[in-house]
C-alpha cells in the first residue's frame, strides 16, 4: 500500500513538472514573438541554458559563444531570454551613448527577490531619483563620517579569527560588508532588528541564484517567505522612526524624507525594495574583491611586504595603532589602492575596464566598498598574518569567482614590528 501510494505522488510530481516545463516553453514562444534576433541558442525550454551558465567560469561560456555566434548572440538564463553584447562599443552604446533606449531587466525571479521598486530595475526619472538619493548617501562627503565605526567592525572581525580555528574567508567577508552595509542604510541599528535582518537575508541570499520552482522547502521558496519577513522588519524601524520623528541623513533617511516634484514621499514597499537592493549590491561583489585580496597578498611575498611597509608607516602616525585610521588616511594610500600601478602607465582601451559599471548605470557605492576594503587591509597586513588551508587553487563560480571553498585560512595576530 505504502508503494503504491509512493508511486501515486511520484506520478503527480511527475505531471506537475512537466506541465510546468510545457507551460514555461509557450511562454518562451510568445516572448519571442516574431522578432528578428541575432545568433545564438536558447537551450531547453524554460531552463535554457541556466545550468551551462552557472556550472562554469563564465568566462569559457562567453568565449565559446563569441567564437561560434560573434560579439552579439542569444541564448535563455534563469527563464529570461537575453540578448548578450560582448564589445567594448557595444558596452559604451548601451551603458552611456544610448542609454535611454534600454530598460535594465533582470529575471523575474530576482527582481521579486530584490523588489521590484529597486533603482536598477528603472530608468527614467524615477531612477534618477533613486539614484540621487543613494549615491548621494554614500558620496565621500557622507561616508567620511563612517571611517571610525567601520575601522571598528574590520578590527572585530580580524580579531575574531585570531587562533587556531580555520575560517572561511569569504563567508566572513560577506559578514563584514552586510554589516558596512547595515551601517551606512542604518547608521546605528538596535542589535534585534540588525539579527533580524542578517538572519532573513542570508536565507534570501542563498535562495537568490536557485532555480525559481516555488515548491515548498526549496531554496527559492525559502527565500520568498525571509523576503516577505525582512519586508515587515523595515517597514517596523521605518515606522518607529516616523514615531519618534528622527531626521537622520543616513540612507533610510535620506529616502523616507524624499519628496517627488508633486511632494509625495515613497511609499513603504519603495523604500524597503531599495534598501534591499543596496544590501545586495554592497554584499556579494565586495566580500569576493577582498578575498581575493587575501589571496593575492598571501601568494605574493614581495606585494605583501610592499604593503605592509606603506601600511606601517600610516600604523606609527596612529601612534602603534592607539589611534584609529583617518579619512586623510584612506585616501593616501597609492600602493594598496592598486598594487601593481605600472599596469596603468599605458591607460587601458576605452570601455574595457569598468569595475563599477559606466554611465547611469555606474556604480553609486563604489567609493564606500573601497573604503571598507582599504581599512580591512590595513588591520590586516599591520597586525595579521596568515597562511591558506588545502592544497585547491581553483575558482568556484555562485556566480562570483571565489577562491575554491571560499579560500580557508587561519589567521595569527603579529607584533607589529615583525614580516
């Protein structure tokens, strides 16, 4: 009887992903429309090419689709169909020369994930002001008031590894830059509402790169529901706030005081997609630079050195680390800031090096990631060092390029005169 009732329910799950993958392809069709579109595959229906995409260095999966369709080909990621451009002119004629002929668009299952009022889901005037509103919290003028809590929080995380326990370098970046980022939406958040939102997140942070199949217990449904949760959460502290009637210039501030041409304010949806779209933004790509960071400089005996002489010199005009770093300091720091500045002697190809993006689309909290990376250098190199665990070298892709396994490391406090 158990049988038989095991295979009943594997048959209805049976017909239920298949109706879901027949329904998925009409759709795919309709999209398509009779549109003229360049070269290239679109893989299973609905599936697409998502797994091929995901499963390698993105890199390889580009160069094979360039050498066989040319810099403009299709393909289907995550149940989107996309359109790829792979020219350093292509990049330029969508990200600045005509960048109001393209609306930014994301999978569906992300944009629910994010929120769909996030700036970078916009164009427009309702981008620009967004745009406005967070670039101008996280301007220089606005962080430079950061660099003490922010040098507090990457010498509690260095001194939290101290030992003999291994660590996952790159989780605990992530831990590092969620709560910069926590700091500069927030300012000083109470820590129940601060654990509140680590823990919902980083449930929706695991779910945000799954394949969108609403079946309950998967990661893409777990996710749904902590976004739902970290939802309410901000719209409690929004509303305290309100309560309270605090005027605080950081970026929850910025955007619960802002007012349209018609003096409406954003509602409370707008503003909680917002700050979830910086959460995510913030996270991800900064904690993966500066663990690569770690890496370089372990693997690199003589950079190392040259950083560290740069970094001692800024350690003793603190008095031995007494005093904390200063903004002046952060911005005086030209080794670290690039490491090999010779690679910029002959200034790269238009187009071709945009670390922060171009155009309206650039970027609007490049200067804080650098901020938050340099400080954590400094605590690091002036006062740690460390050696990496296993003997794997290569890169796993989620979809950043990380270290394989996230680099483990232990990490030993030094006396600052020793290398």
């Amino acid at each position: 009887m158990e049988i038989v009732s095991l295979l009943f329910y594997f048959f209805l799950f049976l017909c239920t992903v298949i109706s879901y993958l027949w329904v998925g392809s009409q759709k795919w069709k309709l999209s398509l429309g009779g549109a003229k579109l360049p070269p290239g595959s679109m893989g299973w229906p609905y599936i697409g090419e998502t797994h091929q995409f995901y499963s390698q260095n993105p890199n390889d999966f580009f160069a094979r689709k360039q050498k066989r369709y040319g810099e403009i080909f299709k393909t289907h990621l995550l149940g989107c169909p996309c359109v790829m451009l792979a020219s350093p002119e292509a990049a330029k004629f969508v990200l600045v020369n005509q960048a109001h002929l393209f609306k930014p668009t994301y999978p569906k299952s992300k944009e629910q994930m994010i929120g769909p009022s996030a700036l970078f889901f916009h164009q427009g005037d309702y981008h620009m002001r967004l745009r406005k509103l967070v670039q101008g919290s996280l301007m220089p003028e606005a962080i430079k008031n950061l660099v003490l809590d922010i040098d507090t929080l990457a010498v509690a995380l260095l001194d939290s590894w101290n030992g003999s326990r291994e660590v996952n370098t790159f989780h605990e970046m992530k831990k590092y830059s969620f709560d910069v980022g926590i700091l500069a939406i927030f300012g000083q958040l109470s820590l129940r509402y601060k654990e509140e939102l680590k823990k919902n997140y980083c449930i929706v942070d695991k779910g945000y790169n799954s394949f969108p199949t609403n079946i309950p217990g998967t990661l893409y449904n777990n996710a749904v529901l902590a976004r739902k949760r970290l939802s309410k959460i901000l719209s409690e502290i929004v509303r305290e706030r309100r309560e309270a009637g605090l005027t605080e210039k950081d970026l929850l501030g910025c955007l619960m005081n802002s007012k349209d041409e018609k003096g409406k304010l954003l509602r409370d949806d707008q503003i909680a997609d917002n700050i979830i779209g910086v959460l995510f933004a913030a996270q991800d790509t900064t904690a993966s630079v500066m663990t690569w960071i770690v890496k370089y400089l372990h693997d690199d005996p003589k950079l190392l050195q040259a950083v560290r002489v740069e970094q001692r010199a800024i350690h003793e005009a603190n008095d031995g680390g007494k005093r904390p770093l200063t903004w002046a300091q952060t911005r005086n720091m030209p080794l670290t800031h690039k490491f090999d500045p010779s690679r910029f002697e002959v200034p790269p190809k238009p187009n071709t090096l945009m670390p922060f993006g171009n155009g309206v689309h650039a970027c609007p909290g490049n200067e804080l990631a650098k901020l938050e990376s340099l400080i954590l250098i400094h605590h690091l190199v002036t006062k740690f060092r460390w050696e990496v665990e296993g003997s794997e070298s290569g890169i796993q892709y989620g979809p950043f390029p990380v270290p394989m396994g996230g680099l483990p490391a232990k990490f030993w406090k030094q006396k600052p005169e020793s290398t």
